[in-house]
C-alpha cells in the first residue's frame, strides 16, 4: 500500500543488509511541504540495500492543515514520556520506529511569511547536513526545544536532521528542495545509488544563543524582523516592559512573533560563525 493518510507509514525493504534510516514529515500538520515530497517519491522508490520508514506523523492535523491537534508533537518525544494527548500517543510510537532506526530526516516548512529554507542538525549529523542543499544549517536548538525529533535521536546517541522547507505560504516553492534533500540523506547511508550530487555551495553556520519568552503584554521589536535578518552589534533590537535585547556580534534573528501570548516565544537569537 502506498503512503496516504489512511496508511501513514511505508516501509520499504531492500531485503539486504544496510542502514535503516526514517523519514518524517507532517510532524506539523500545516507544514506540508514534506507531506507532498514524501507522496511524490514514494511510488517509485527501490532502495539497494537496508529499510526505511516512510511516515507521515501527524495524519489527523495534516487532513485538517493545522499545526497540531492538542499539543505541539515536536514536543512530546521524550523517553519518559506520560502525557495523555492525541499527540502524546502519536509520539510514543513514532519513538518506537526511531529506536528501531538509525538516522532520521525529519522535514519541517516555517511560519514566516519571509523566511529561507535552513537546517537543523543534532551532534551526530553535522556531516550530513553539510550534504544537504541549504545554504543555512544550525544547531544548538536543544538547549531549548525539549522533546524534538533531532533531540530524541541525539540522547539514544543517533544522527537527526530537521530541515525547514520555505514557509507554509509557499508550499509549493521548496518541494524539489525537499524531494532532493530525501535522495541526498538516502544515498549518504548508503540505501540508493542516486545521480543527486552533495551540496557544493558555501554554508552559513548558526548556533543558538537564546530563546526569548514574551515576559509582558509590552512586548515589541524595534522594527519588523523576518526570518535571518542580522542585527547590528549594540541595536538594541526589541523591549519587553523594562527590558531591552541588545544584539551581540554576529547575530540574527528568527521567528520573531510579537504577537505571542504571555510565556510564548518571541524570537530566537542565533550567532553566525565560521565553522561549525
Ligand atoms: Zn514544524
């Protein structure tokens, strides 16, 4: 049966020894972009040697394009976790296919209006991500995003990749992105002998510096931000009642969301280095 929403998970066997490797998408269900590449290679995919799970994660929040039903499910994958939601249980198997597998692809597109596809990649995946075909790879999102994929696969001491595919309003824009980045991590565990080539370009490398939690109702950037603007060192660049963020050397900005509840995240501060 191929993969649907009625029959979210493939798996396709080669029958030989090999890597087992998952790809995700629709962990997110408004963020479709990986849904379609996945439905679009999927017919046709033979795979030389190990298996892979093929899975679209959250079926119900895709069928509904929404982010989640309950919970955000990038969230919930946690060794102990004991939550009760729709969500919680989705995790808990999705969890039973990563400890059976051994590297993921998990694919992502941003909520930003303007924004530019980019990578985040644990400590065991550095390499890969230098592979794939986006000029933005990032890491150091863990100090931050409890329970995400990339983090489940790093504490059972595996490589995860999340990469962001464009934004939810351009669907349409990155799918050959999505659909080359599945071949290019494919061929790198060695499960297809693709003509695709590695990512030959410069890379830009960000770490994660901070994660801003909207602490009033004042909350306010100094000017509109979108996804990877960088900031001048000193601008003070956004105030929330009495506080002031001023940037540091080398820093941009993303998903700045001004108009986030109380406790929401507000932007995510990240230093652009030379090497990872
Ligand atoms: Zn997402």
């Amino acid at each position: 049966m191929s993969l649907s929403l009625e029959n979210p998970i493939q798996i396709i066997e080669s029958g030989k020894p090999g890597k087992t490797v998952a790809i995700f998408a629709g962990i997110h269900g408004n963020e479709q972009v990986g849904v379609r590449a996945l439905q679009m290679i999927t017919k046709d995919l033979k795979i030389k040697s190990g298996k892979v799970y093929l899975v679209l994660a959250n079926p119900e929040a895709i069928k509904q394009n929404i982010r989640e039903i309950n919970k955000n499910l990038n969230r919930l994958f946690l060794v102990n976790n004991s939550g009760n939601t729709f969500e919680d249980a989705l995790a808990k198997d999705l969890m039973k296919i990563l400890d059976k597998s051994d590297a993921l692809l998990d694919i992502h597109a941003s909520n930003s209006k303007i924004t530019k596809p980019f990578v985040i990649f644990n400590k065991y995946a550095s390499d890969i991500a230098k592979k794939l075909n986006f000029e933005i790879i990032s890491t150091g999102w863990n100090k931050f995003h409890h329970g995400s994929t990339d983090e489940y696969m790093e504490t059972i001491g595996k490589p995860g990749l999340c990469t962001e595919c464009g934004s939810v309003f351009e669907t349409e824009k990155d799918i050959p992105l999505a659909i080359q980045s599945i071949y290019q991590f494919l061929k790198y565990f060695d499960l297809i002998d693709s003509e695709v080539k590695y990512n030959d370009k410069p890379q830009k490398y960000l770490s994660i510096l901070n994660m801003a939690i909207k602490e009033t109702s004042d909350f306010r950037f100094t000017k509109t931000f979108n996804d990877f603007d960088i900031l001048d060192e000193g601008e003070v660049f956004a105030t929330d009642g009495e506080k002031r963020y001023v940037a540091g050397s080398n820093e941009c900005i993303i998903f700045p969301r001004e108009n986030k509840p109380i406790g929401g995240e507000v932007f995510v501060l990240c230093k652009i280095q030379e090497t990872i």
